[in-house]
C-alpha cells in the first residue's frame, strides 16, 4: 500500500536575481514576434486558398497534407507550424517569400 504524503510544501519563490524580469520580457516579445509573423504566414495562405475558390480538402492535396491541417492554418492556429513550413506551403501555391529585416524601432536599414 502507497502512503499518500500529505506534508505542506511552500510553493518556489520567485526568481528574483537582477535582470531575470527583462529576460523573460524578452521571451513574451521574442516569441510574440515569430508568431506575428507565422500568423501573417498563415493569413496569405488562407487567402490565396479563398481566392482560387478550394474546398479545405483541394487546398489540402496541393499542400500535400490532411484536410484538418488546412482548417488549422485557415483557423490562424499558429502554434503547431514552423515558418519554414509555412514558406513550404507558400510555394507550393506558387509564392515566394521575401524577408525584411528591421531594427527594432521600426527603421530600415543597417545597424551598427
């Protein structure tokens, strides 16, 4: 028979060394970044597919994939798709991708 451990355990402190807020502010916007742009990535798709007048299911045979993959991409469910993938696809539809690299602030051009 399992004894059942009933001992109250304090729950972890907060991590409170200097600079580990702005590190995991970083993250939220590193991440909040890549999925803007996996959501954009989707968005062309779905509108690419709506465009040309495809059931989920003719969509999914040129995306070489299963019909419930193209509901997730036109649902925006970005989460389960790389921006590779994504790029794939594009192709597939007959687009290419092209990048632009800002700084943060929003201007073009290089950085020091």
């Amino acid at each position: 028979m399992i004894e059942q451990d009933n001992t109250y355990r304090k729950p972890p402190e907060s991590d409170n060394r200097p600079g580990r807020n702005r590190e995991a502010a970083r993250s939220v916007a590193e991440e909040a970044m890549t999925r803007k742009a996996r959501v954009n990535l989707m968005a062309e798709i779905g509108r690419i597919i709506r465009q040309r007048g495809w059931t989920q299911a003719e969509a999914a045979r040129v995306l070489r994939v299963r019909q419930p993959r193209v509901a997730e991409i036109m649902g925006l469910k970005a989460q389960h798709y790389s921006t590779d993938l994504l790029m794939k696809f594009l192709y597939r539809l007959g687009r290419t991708v092209s990048l632009v690299v800002e700084a943060k602030d929003g201007k073009h051009g290089k950085s020091n």
